[in-house]
C-alpha cells in the first residue's frame, strides 16, 4: 500500500513538494480510534521522537529538581554534533545528577565537524 500524500509544500500555486505517510490515533485505552495509510509498516523516526523520549524528565519534575532550564532542555530533544558546548552541557547535566558519562546508552562518537 502507498501512503497517501498527508501534506503538500506550495510555492504559490506550485506544488514544490508532497509528503506521504500514515497516522493512527489512540483512545486513553490504547484502541485505534482513527488510522489513514499503512499504519502496520514500521518506522524509523531516529530523532524525530527526541522531544517524546526527553518528555519524562519535565513530566517526573526531575528538569526542575536538577534546575535544568531551557539549554538544558533543547540539548535532550535534540540531535546535536558533539562540540565542546554539546559536551561541557551534557557533562554539567550528569554532575547534576550526580551521574557521569558511564550513565550514558549510546556512547561517544566522532562530532560531525571533523
């Protein structure tokens, strides 16, 4: 099954672009409520969902306790390169924490500017 085109970019009257995929919503039960497209195909969202993984730190007051503000924030939904500022940020919110990088998951990887 094609995805139906969802959304459509103008450039005046110009179609400049179409954006196909699928939506499903769910009731608080977890039941469909509403699907469009093949919602059975997998995704791979990769940073698209940062922002929902970086949720559970606001939602368990935890951003607060630690006092993170919106530096802090922006740097757990985002995708960044690993600059110095990426990792003096990172780093400070660990300590805060009282955490280290062997917290981490994912590890380290080479920034995207070298």
């Amino acid at each position: 099954m094609t995805n139906p085109v969802l959304i459509e970019v103008l450039r005046g009257a110009i179609v400049e672009s179409a954006h196909r995929g699928s939506v499903a919503v769910f009731d608080g039960d977890g039941k469909p409520v509403w699907e469009i497209g093949d919602t059975a195909k997998p995704v791979f969202p990769r940073s698209a969902v940062k922002a929902i993984q970086a949720l559970p730190l606001v939602e368990s007051g935890a951003a607060d306790a630690y006092g993170f503000g919106n530096r802090e924030l922006a740097l757990a939904c985002a995708s960044h390169s690993g600059e110095p500022a990426h990792v003096d940020l990172a780093r400070s919110m660990l300590a805060k924490a009282g955490l280290d990088g062997s917290a981490l998951e994912c590890g380290t990887h080479w920034p995207s500017n070298h």
